[in-house]
C-alpha cells in the first residue's frame, strides 16, 4: 500500500485484494488517459481518475502485443494551482520505475528542490521526439502530507511585512549574484547568516524557537523528494473523498516565499487551518511541469 494513499482519503484501504480493486476502478473509469510510443513495439500509458476536487490516483505501464494492459506502478496525486516557479527544470528517470524525478534550482528555497513528476507523458513524448530541453516551461508544485499541525502566525503589521519583503528580494537578488561568482555577494551572504545564527543564539534561551523562525523548508528522512516545512497558509478548504467519505484538507501555502498546495487527511492533521496560521508537518513533493 503507498505511503501516502491515506493523505487522499484512502486509510481504510488494508488489503491487497481492495486496492487491486481500487486500481482497476481507475483504469476502466479513468476520466484522463494519455499514451506515447515506448520502445519499440511498447506504447506506455497513463490513466488517472479523480476521487475528489483535483485529488486521485493515477496508474502507470504498458501495453503490450494483443492490447494486454500491465501496470507497473500507482501512486496517489493532487493537482496544483498557480505556478509555483518559472525557474528551469531537469528531468532523470528513478532507478526502478518508468517514472522520474524533476529537479528544480529555485533561488527562493535555497536547495535544489526535488518533486515526483506527475505528468511523464508530455515528457516522454519530447524526449522520443528529440525536443528537450523546453525553453519557456513553469512548474506547479503539490504536496501529500500524512502528519502536519496547525500553529499561529508571528504577529506582523503591514510595515513589518514590506521590511521582509525587501529583505528577502535582497537576499535572492545576492544569491543569483554569488551563483555567477561574485565574491562580494558571496561574502554578504556568509556574513548575514553569521549574524543570523548569532541572533538566534542569544533569543533561543528566552524565547520559542517557533516565534524565532517564520518559515523554513528542508531535506526530510533518507528520500530525496520528502521535505519537513513550515510556511503560511494564504488559502484552505475541505473536501469529501466521494468513494470513501473522508474528509481531506487543501491548503495553499506560502514557504520561503514558494507557494504550493498541500493535501492532508482532515484525521492526520493537529489544529484547525484559518489563513494566516501556519502549516507544519512533513511532505512528499510532487510537480506538473506546464509546457508551452
């Protein structure tokens, strides 16, 4: 059973025979179905089928000769809105699975951001047609989430608002400096995280580490598309799944200035969302890349 099947409103499924069940649902049903020639006589599909707003499952393999359908592999999704960032994109195939990682350098987050491709067929497609690399692409970001909480906000007023507004656009405008090789910005930044860090030193023994730290998003356990985040929630809702009945959370969040939406089991999650509390919890990345 995957991991996060219970973020989408499946945690009653137990057995092997009621997902096999659940699968097939999807492929005889599916309300979006793509192909592309895979190999030489392979033709690689994808069927997906939504279980509740922009929320559902999609299943992947081949066909083979005589039309014989074989799955490789299922995994739970939820579709993002907006664009998450209009930086460049690269794409490599995991290991196991016809399915890929897509990695994206997004100054704002200050690591390489990692997520699980949700639409490998447009991908695929262009890479059997010699297309890539794409100029021009955005990315929308989701994320499923089986553990989070609710906590208040940092109170700030408008003119504290404009002040890390500002302070952020600097600190991105010198991190793309020192990605050119500017040592002056190089040396800026060292100096502002020393400060930063011998801030926080001194309030840590005073003061809650959580009124200290506004948002902050970071690497998670031993799987490269996981991240523990904090961030803002600017908008939320809850849904039904309609085959289950359980209630699932939507929020959109703002973390280090990155805006995604995040689905979690309504059981799964401490607290009460409102906009302008803040999300915490742990997440498994996912993208759309938006071809021109």
């Amino acid at each position: 059973m995957h991991k996060y099947m219970r973020a989408i409103g499946f945690k009653g499924i137990k057995s092997r025979k009621e997902l096999q069940k659940l699968l097939l649902e999807v492929i005889l049903n599916a309300q979006e179905r793509s192909y592309t020639a895979h190999g030489e006589d392979g033709l690689l599909a994808q069927f997906c089928k939504d279980f509740a707003e922009n929320i559902g499952i999609a299943v992947c393999g081949e066909f083979e000769e005589g039309d014989n359908f074989s799955y490789d592999y299922y995994y739970p999704y939820l579709r993002g809105t907006g664009i998450s960032s209009q930086e460049d994109v690269t794409v490599e195939r995991h290991a196991a699975n016809e399915s890929y990682a897509g990695i994206c350098d997004d100054i704002k987050v200050g690591v390489s951001l990692i997520f699980y491709l949700q639409n490998i067929i447009p991908y695929v497609k262009a890479k059997n047609s010699n297309n890539l690399p794409i100029q021009g692409t955005t990315l929308t970001l989701s994320a499923l989430s089986t553990q989070g909480k609710i906590m208040m906000p940092i109170r700030k007023d408008e003119k504290d608002r404009k002040k890390i507004k500002k302070a952020s656009n600097n600190r991105n405008s010198l991190i793309a400096a020192a990605r050119m090789g500017d040592e002056d910005a190089i040396e800026s930044l060292t100096l502002e995280d020393m400060d930063t860090y011998s801030m926080i030193s001194r309030k840590i023994h005073t003061e809650d580490v959580f009124s200290l730290v506004d948002t902050y998003f970071m690497p998670y356990g031993v799987e490269c598309d996981h991240y523990s985040v904090l961030g803002e929630i600017i908008d939320y809702r809850k849904v039904k799944n309609h085959l289950t009945g359980e209630e699932v959370c939507l929020m959109t969040i703002n973390c280090n200035d990155l805006e995604f939406d995040i689905c979690i089991n309504r059981e799964d999650l401490y607290g009460e969302p409102e906009i302008g509390r803040r999300f915490k919890g742990t997440i498994w990345m996912q993208g759309y890349i938006n071809f021109p």
